[in-house]
C-alpha cells in the first residue's frame, strides 16, 4: 500500500504526475518541471513535504540524549526555537539518516527525518533513548508545506493575522516559532528549507493542510513537485539521503565535515570510528562536478580520475545554469583530468566547490 498525504487529492485536482516517493505517492511536476524550478528561484513555490517525519523527544535528560545520538552537538541551541542540522550515525560511523533538530524547551526538542528513513529512524532512536528516559513521540497527526523563494515569507507572512507578522518577519534563520496563523490554524514556522532559497517550512495540522495550501495558492505562491526540489536542493549543494550518503558512508565521504562537533568529552555514537577513519586517511571524497558538454550527468555514471573510479551519485540537468551538474564520489588526491563515461563515451568534467548557486545566482567559477 502507498501512503497519501492529505494534500493528495488537491495534487491531483492540479493534474499533477504523481509518483511512489520512499512508499508515498507524490507529484513529481504539475506542468513543466523547469518553470517550477525557476518559480523558486526567482519568485515562490510550494511543496507537498507532509511525508517528512516530525518526532518530538520530552523528558529532562533531553539534551544528554541528543548530544549522545547525533554527531553534531546540540549545546548549540542555547535560544529556543534554534535549528541544528546534523547527522545520525552507526557505531561505525555510516550515516543513519540526516536531520534536523529544533530546540524548544530545556525537556522538548522536535526532530525532522526522511521520510524514506522513517521506521529504521524510529526504531534506532527509540532503542537510544531508553536507557535516558526520553519519552519518543511520532506526530503523523501533523502535515508540512514548504514555501520558498524569495518572496516566500512575504507572501505566507502576508497571510498570517496582523500582530503575529511582525514576529515571523523577525524569525532568524535556521530558527522556529509557534504562531496562529490565518483563521486562527496553529503554525510551526521554521525559516528552514532544501532549495537554498529563503521561506519557510511551515508544520500545519493534518486538518488544516489543504485550507493553508490553498491560500498560498491564491496568494501567488506556485505549487512546484519533487522534480523541481530535486534539480533546486542539487544546485544548492544539500545532500539526499539514501544516493549521496548512506550507512556505508561516513560524513567525511560525504562533504559533511561541517556537522561533526568533535568537541572534548563528549561521546556521540560513532565517534570513535570517525576519529579512527580521519586517523586512517580518508580515502574517498564527494566533489561537485560540471560539464560543459551537452548531455546529462546521471546517478551511478563512472568517473574516471588519475588515482582511480569514482561515481555521480545525485546528476541532472541544472534549470538555473543552464548545464548538466553533479555530484560525484572519487578517490582521494589531486584528480587530474576528470572524465564521466556516458554509454562508452569519456566526457569532460570540471571538478568544482558546491554549492552551485546560492540567492538564485551561479557561485564564481560554476558558469565558464
């Protein structure tokens, strides 16, 4: 059985192309897929992300808990509301899934998984926390719209009643808040996104979903599919679960370095094996590729390198540049001339930093 969103029948209403997404059934594009990508980019969109897993962790050894399972570190969030992104690993230091945590109160951080990942999640988190008497709640009652672009906030600001505006226009990045929102609906507005533009991602009660869906729509904001989140999210250099990293990846593989916190006398779960890997030499790295050819960089391609093979993990053709970008895993050490091998052909490629745009403009270097 495919689970449905409470938005299904809506995408559907809209002549979406649905697709079985992680065992979800979710439109892919309601139209052009590239005129959603640009509506982000230049304007706002919205996407359907209610089968993303909100999980809420209660009791007083929260925080211990959280500094325990995660590899980033969670005394970070001193301010409630505050956002951290972070990975979950393996004892051996392989990616369980990333995610993001929100703090708060001192006793309740809120936690945001993939949806793909969600029952291994749940599973592996609720066998953590026993031993801290944290308290692990699913909320399936709860659906999520995320708006984003640069006029998103503004438009789902907008929408919000007077005096509440003013304090989501405040809201700071990577942070959350709770307000009313239009006809008194209860919000959890978290300026947070995958597409590296500015908005929101609004957690709303499964009950009120459409009814928000559908004042964002009239008020101008686009209603955009997951094709258009993937060619965004892989401009914007953010990783997806499950092709770019996994459990047989660690976060130095995976150009995730920045979310190890290898702070002193703290024991988070695979920290052993990730300070004996990083002692070992890592061997692999995940680089951004472009090409300059025609033709379209695709998951599972060969790279072909002077220290060996690698792989295109997430490829596809970039809206916003105009060209076919990548990223890629490769042997670690100078690469020399990169080629891809598409169908027997060796095709050039460019080894570059991503992300590839950021506030809807190529980063320097993307664009020759």
């Amino acid at each position: 059985m495919t689970d449905k969103t409470e938005l299904n029948a809506t995408h559907r209403e809209l002549g979406a192309r649905m697709v079985d997404f992680g065992g979800w059934d979710m439109p892919i594009a309601y139209g052009s897929q590239i005129e959603e990508h640009h509506a982000v980019r230049k304007d706002a969109g919205m996407f359907d992300v209610s089968h993303m897993t909100v999980v809420d962790l209660t009791g007083e050894h929260t925080r211990g808990f959280l500094k325990k399972l995660v590899a980033n570190n969670v005394d970070k969030l001193a301010k409630p509301g505050k956002a951290l992104y972070t990975c979950m690993l393996d004892e051996n230091g392989g990616v369980i899934d990333d995610l993001i945590v929100y703090f708060l109160r001192e006793d309740f951080f809120r936690l945001v998984v993939n949806a793909a990942t969600r029952a291994k999640d749940l599973a592996w988190i609720e066998k953590q926390a026993a031993a801290f008497g944290v308290t692990v709640r699913e909320r399936p009652e709860f659906g999520m719209i995320a708006v984003q672009g640069p006029n998103a906030r503004e438009k789902l600001i907008g929408l919000l009643p007077s005096e509440v505006q003013e304090k989501a226009r405040k809201l700071g990045k990577f942070a959350a808040i709770e307000v009313e929102g239009p006809n008194g609906m209860p919000l959890f507005l978290a300026r947070t996104g995958y597409t590296g533009e500015d908005g929101f991602e609004v957690v709303v009660p499964n009950t009120r979903v459409v009814e928000l869906w559908n004042l964002l729509k009239d008020a101008g904001v686009a209603p955009a599919g997951l094709g258009a989140r993937d060619t965004l999210r892989l401009e914007a250099g953010m990783n997806l679960y499950g092709q770019d990293m996994d459990e047989t990846v660690s976060p130095w593989e995976a150009a995730l370095a920045w979310t190890i916190s290898l702070d002193e006398g703290r024991d988070f779960i695979g920290r052993a094996a990730l300070e004996k890997h990083k002692a070992d030499g890592v061997k692999r790295v995940m680089v951004g590729l472009v090409m300059d050819d025609k033709g379209v960089l695709r998951h599972g391609q060969k790279v072909l390198t002077a220290h060996g093979e690698g792989e295109i993990l997430s490829g596809g053709f970039a809206p916003t540049l105009g060209k076919s970008i990548a990223f890629a895993r490769i042997p670690a050490g100078e690469p020399g001339a990169v080629r891809v091998d598409i169908r027997g052909r060796e095709v050039p490629v460019r080894v570059v930093k991503f992300p590839f745009v950021r506030d809807g403009q190529p980063m320097p270097g993307i664009v020759d």
